[in-house]
C-alpha cells in the first residue's frame, strides 16, 4: 500500500501513515430546509486504518473545543459552517465577528447543543456534543449554559423576580436568596415586580444577563446582546456582561457584527462564509 501524509488543519505539522490512499471526499449530510452560504475551503483526507489524533484524542484542555467543524442545512446547498477550529479557555471572553446570514448564531447555536454539526467534533465544559442524545442536550444546556439574545427572549408573562427563578427550579436548586442577590448586583431589585413588557430595552437585556446567569453556568452564549440597544446603554450592557463574568470566571462566546461591541473581548475572530479568522486588536 502506498504511504499518504495526513495533514491536521489548523498546524504545521503532519503525520505519516502506513495505510492510505489520499483523495478528495464528501461527507454525507442530513436534509433540512434551511441553507445559507458558499463552500470556501477544499478537503483532503486520507482513507486509512489508523486515525489520526485529534484535539479531543490528545487531551487537549480548553472548556471549549471545535475541531473541522462543519454545518451544513441541506444537501443541495454549500456549508454555514466548514472544517471550523476553535478553541476556548476557561474564563475567555471571545467576539466572533460577522456580517448577517455569516454562520455567527449557527456556530453558538452548535456551542449550545440546540443544533448538532453535520461533521467534526465538538467539547463544551467536558462534554463530546456528538455524543449526546436528546435527553442529554437539554439538561447540558439547562445546566451549562447561558444565553443572552438579542430580542431578551424572557417570559412575558413572568415578573423579573420569576423569570430569574425559572432556571433554578428548572435545574431543582430554587434560591430566592440568589435571585434576590443577582437582582440587587443588577440594580434591578425595583423592578423585580415588573413584567417585561413594562421595562425598556436595556432593563430587558439587564435582566436577560441577570437570568443568563443566575444558575452559574460555566459558558454563557451571547447573540448580538446589543443589536437592539442605542449606543450608550450598549455600552452599559457590555461593560456589565465582562464584570459579571470576571467575577465568577465564566467563559463568554459572543456573536456580533459590531466591531465597538467586541473590543470588550480577550480575543476576536472574524467569521465569513464558514472560514473564522483571529484578528489582531
């Protein structure tokens, strides 16, 4: 048999296997009807016996890990995501910047465990999210993870106060004590009678934070937190946001198309067309 290199992308090294025949493939992928986005990178692999290492394989620490992470919506269209690397400390705060239809809320939406990648492997706080059935991805994300949404996504019919305890009594650890304490740090406690609809928008997203993390969980996923906030209160969320996860050591994903907004960040990538780039601050 003849003797094919295995290039890991994302490294400058390579590895030589006995067994192989190196060739172009196309992964087989799952029907959905939505679909965004071109193809921008080629693949060679080779078909071998022995599988080369991967971050996962090699023990690599990092609460979040993406390794040629490729989402795609459709057979008949090109890839959101593809062949993706990323890797995240604990307690980072990192920007992933993106102009609209770019992949951003599909890459947090994977992180998340609300969608599944069509290939390649992906960590999050010590779970393989290819791994894990139904079941298991709701409670991952019940219990560690936090989300932030441009549209505040709260309970309307909830006050402030409640909406805060939902994530409590979802995860059976209820604490009025927390709540009440997270409510005070915010300066929400004269509001926690409130129902949302009464709040304006920066109350709103200061109780979507409020509620992100309210359970502790070791990643919160923030998508576009100041898309719908005038500058001044954008300001006032974001400066909020990195106190907050400063104090409890959380790690912080955020999607943004705002180059102001990720400045806040300890590191920035640039998504386009499924590609992410570090960019220099």
């Amino acid at each position: 048999m003849p003797r094919a290199e295995v290039w890991k992308k994302g490294t400058r090294s390579y590895e030589r296997v006995k067994q192989g025949v190196k060739r172009e493939v196309t992964v087989p992928l799952y029907v959905s009807p939505y679909a965004h986005n071109r193809n921008c990178i080629t693949f060679h692999v080779s078909i071998c016996k022995q599988r080369p290492q991967t971050l996962a394989t090699k023990g690599v620490t990092g609460i979040i890990t993406c390794e040629a992470l490729s989402m795609r919506y459709s057979e008949h269209t090109s890839p959101v995501l593809q062949g993706l690397e990323l890797q995240v400390n604990r307690g980072e705060f990192v920007a992933i910047l993106g102009r609209s239809g770019s992949g951003k809320s599909t890459l947090l939406k994977l992180i998340g465990a609300m969608e599944q990648a069509t290939s390649g492997n992906l960590i999050v706080a010590g779970h393989n999210l290819g791994e894990l059935d139904e079941t298991a991805r709701t409670l991952f994300r019940r219990r560690k993870i936090g989300f932030v949404f441009q549209n505040y996504n709260l309970l309307s019919s909830l006050t402030v106060r409640d909406n805060l305890r939902l994530p409590l009594a979802l995860n059976r650890v209820p604490d009025d004590s927390r709540v009440q304490q997270q409510l005070e740090t915010l300066n929400l406690g004269h509001l926690r009678d409130r129902y949302p609809g009464s709040l304006s928008g920066g109350e709103q997203q200061r109780v979507a934070l409020a509620r992100a993390l309210i359970h502790r969980p070791p990643v919160v996923l923030a998508d576009e937190p100041t898309g719908n906030l005038d500058r001044s209160t954008s300001e006032e969320v974001l400066t909020l946001l990195q106190s907050l996860i400063r104090a409890h050591g959380t790690t912080v994903v955020m999607a943004t198309h705002s180059q102001e907004a990720a400045r806040i960040a300890d590191s920035i990538y640039a998504l386009d067309e499924g590609c992410l780039v570090a960019q220099h601050q």
